[in-house]
C-alpha cells in the first residue's frame, strides 16, 4: 500500500493487525481491544458534541448564555410582545414642538459690552438645582476666563423644572447673584435631558445669534478653555456642518431596564444607533445648532439626548467629528497635562478635585536656555 499523509493512520492500524491477520508487527489481543475501546470513545465523543451544538442553536437561549443574558432576552421578549404595535418613527411631519416656557432667562448672558466685541463660544452646562456646590466649583475655576460673562466666551446653568418650592427659591437668588441660569418650565429629570438642549439651542439662535461656536457640558466636567479655543480655530470650518466630542461611530441600544442609558424597544426599534458625540462635552457651531432645532420638529423625541442631537445631524446629512482630548472618562491628574493643549475635557471630577485641579500649577522642569 502506498502510504500518504492521509493514508498513514490506515497503515499504522493495518500494520498493528486491527483489521486483520496480515500483520508484520504482532501485537496481543488484550492491546487490540484496548485500542478499538479508545477509538469507540473518541467517535462516540465526537459525534455526541457534534449534536449538543447543534442541539443548543435551535433552544431558545444558548446554554453558554449567563443568567443575567438570559432574564435581559426575557424582558425583551416581553418589551417586544406589549410594545410591538407603536415603536418610534424615524421620522414624522411637525411632530416634535419645544414649547415650553423660561422661568428665569438671564438676557443679560449674551449681551455686547461694546462696539467691538464678538462671542466666540457660549458654554451651555447641564445641571440640577440640587448642585450648587458643583455650580460653584465650576464658576471659581474654569469659567474664570468669561469674566462674569462679560469676556468673548459666556456660559450659562441650564434648568428644568422641580416641585421643591425650598429647592426653586434657592436658584432664583443664585440666578440674582450670578445671572447665569436658565431655566424652562419643562420637569427636569433625565429622561428629559433631550427638552434641555432643545432649550440650549433654542437659546442660542435666538438670544445669542452672535454667539459662533457652542459648548455642551455637564457640571461634573473639567474644560480646558485655552485648549478648547485652539481647538475651535482649528477646526472651526468643519463645525460649520458637524459636532465634535467624543464621538462614537457605531453604537446600540442597551435594552436591560436597569441600565442608566436604558432604551426600549418602543423607544428605539432598531440595533444600532447613528453613533453620538458624548453628552460630556461637544462642541458645534451656531450655524449646526439652528439647523437642528429646525429639523427636530420632524424627528421624534428620544430621550438620550446626545443620541437625539446625532440623529438630527444624519438627517441633515452633517456628521460626528471625533476630536482627541475631549474624554469621557478621567485621565490620571497631571497638571501639564490638563492644563496643556492634549486635553480638553475631563469627566467625574467632583468639586473639591476641581478647586485643587485649578490651584496646580503646570511647573515642568525644562532647560534653562528653552525658557
Ligand atoms: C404576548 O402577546 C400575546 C397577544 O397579545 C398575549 O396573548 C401573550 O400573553 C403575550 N405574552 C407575553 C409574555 O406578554
Ligand atoms: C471691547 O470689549 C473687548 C472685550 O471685553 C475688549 O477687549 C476691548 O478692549 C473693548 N473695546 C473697547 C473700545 O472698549
Ligand atoms: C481669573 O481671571 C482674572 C482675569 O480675568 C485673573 O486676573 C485672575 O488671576 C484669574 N484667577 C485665577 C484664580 O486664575
Ligand atoms: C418631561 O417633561 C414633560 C413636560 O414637563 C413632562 O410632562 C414629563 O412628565 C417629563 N417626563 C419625565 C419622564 O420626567
Ligand atoms: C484655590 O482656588 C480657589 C478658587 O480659585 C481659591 O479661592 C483658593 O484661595 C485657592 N486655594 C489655594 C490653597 O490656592
């Protein structure tokens, strides 16, 4: 017999008289049992995990699957089944109006202090009445360089509604104070963050036109405003038609109802989204804002309002410009670095952290004849 690479097992057997009695090498029938017993074993083995696999594709969950895949596949199953019947329309005619009204709105934000002056950058921060101390923080250190609102960059806190009259009484004397909050009769939770850059943007074309680029934050987030001019000089002809963060390309809903980013499938009824620019910090143009409070009439509402923002821009047919430095986490401290032009934002930084962020000074040592 001519031997193979692929007949060589058959010889090695034929040889060892497994299938007959032409056998060169004698071996005892106690040895030939035990050989034919293993490759039993291994067949059976085989074709036996053969079929579980095949098994497992046709039960409804994977028995690979944890058992918290397995109770988020059962409340999907039951979100499809009540829901199916109205999922949300990608889009719709006037189906979205922003028709609430301020309660506090500080016209004074945007005004021209003289002839010559522009708005280069008007920064929205989202907060809740709750976070004075955070609002404080942010006001004694990186909103130092608007001057009170009076320098070529302005900001304002922006507000819903509370029940808490004690909670109402106290913003309203902040806003005396500071003049720097606005706030909208709309019930501030976060399922309703969308209402609240609708109101940014609203804001913005309407009171601030003059206002050339727009900074969406949170009041938990660390700017770096110098690092955040060069960024807008840089890049300001592609804001002109997008928004730029920390974006995403690709991302899909989460559908566990205990997860903060939750999404139903009557909400949103497909897998992925159109990708979005991190709520923690982006950045656009007046010109992006405008259209998309126009285009949002016939977008329906969304609850995650970066999602929202990014679907409005697809509509538009602008796009998610995904620029280094804007992080949605929060990079190691080192003053140089957060002070420097590497890094933009900085998310989670507690109030305290803030204050002592602000009061580090960048003192890198660098030879005498650089300096
Ligand atoms: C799914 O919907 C059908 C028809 O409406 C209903 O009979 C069934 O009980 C529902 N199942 C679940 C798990 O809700
Ligand atoms: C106008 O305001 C800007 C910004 O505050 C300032 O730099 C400039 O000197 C002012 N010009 C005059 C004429 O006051
Ligand atoms: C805040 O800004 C003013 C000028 O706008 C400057 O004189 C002052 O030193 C700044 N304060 C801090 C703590 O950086
Ligand atoms: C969002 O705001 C609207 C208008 O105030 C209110 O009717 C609705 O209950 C709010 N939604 C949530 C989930 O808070
Ligand atoms: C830290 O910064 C705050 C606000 O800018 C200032 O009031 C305070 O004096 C500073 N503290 C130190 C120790 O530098």
């Amino acid at each position: 017999m001519e031997t193979t690479w692929s007949t060589f097992p058959i010889w090695i057997l034929f040889r060892c008289g497994i299938f007959g009695h032409k056998s060169r090498i004698t071996i005892s029938l106690r040895a030939k049992v035990l050989i034919w017993a293993v490759l039993c074993v291994v067949v059976v083995t085989l074709v036996s995990a053969y079929a579980i696999s095949h098994m497992q594709i046709n039960l409804p969950f994977s028995h690979s699957a944890t058992r918290s895949n397995v109770r988020d596949m059962l409340m999907e199953i039951q979100v499809r089944n009540t829901t199916v019947l109205t999922p949300r329309p990608d889009a719709c005619e006037a189906c979205f109006s922003h028709n609430f009204k301020y309660v506090i709105d500080n016209d004074v934000m945007c005004k021209l202090y003289n002839d010559s002056q522009e708005i280069d950058l008007i920064i929205l921060i989202f907060t809740t009445h709750q976070h004075q101390k955070e609002r404080n923080a942010i006001r004694q250190t990186w909103l130092n360089y608007t001057n009170r609102n009076k320098a070529n960059i302005r900001y304002s806190f922006l507000l819903g509604e509370v029940l808490d009259e004690n909670m109402r009484k106290l913003v309203e004397e902040e806003s005396r104070i500071h003049n720097d909050i606005i706030k909208e009769d709309f019930v501030d939770t976060y399922q309703n963050l969308t209402h609240k850059i609708m109101m940014a943007f609203k804001y913005t074309i309407t009171k601030c036109p003059h206002a050339k680029f727009i900074l969406k934050t949170d009041d938990d987030v660390w700017v770096n405003i110098p690092g955040l001019l060069k960024v807008l000089q840089r890049e300001k002809m592609i804001l002109q038609t997008a928004v730029a963060g920390a974006c995403f390309h690709g991302a899909n809903p989460h559908r566990n109802p205990d997860s903060k980013w939750y999404a139903s499938f009557q909400s949103y009824p497909h897998d992925s989204y159109p990708g979005f620019c991190s709520g923690t910090g982006y950045v656009t143009s007046n010109n992006v804002a405008k259209k998309i409070f126009e285009i949002s009439k016939n977008v329906p509402f969304f609850h995650l309002e970066d999602v929202y923002v990014a679907m409005c821009l697809r509509k538009l047919g602008y796009r998610l410009y995904k620029i280094a430095g804007f992080n949605i986490g929060r990079p190691p401290f080192d003053p140089c670095l957060y002070k420097g032009d590497n890094l933009i934002t900085s998310h989670e930084v507690p109030s305290e952290m803030l204050i002592s962020y602000w009061n580090t000074t960048c003192t890198r040592w660098k030879p005498h004849f650089l300096v």
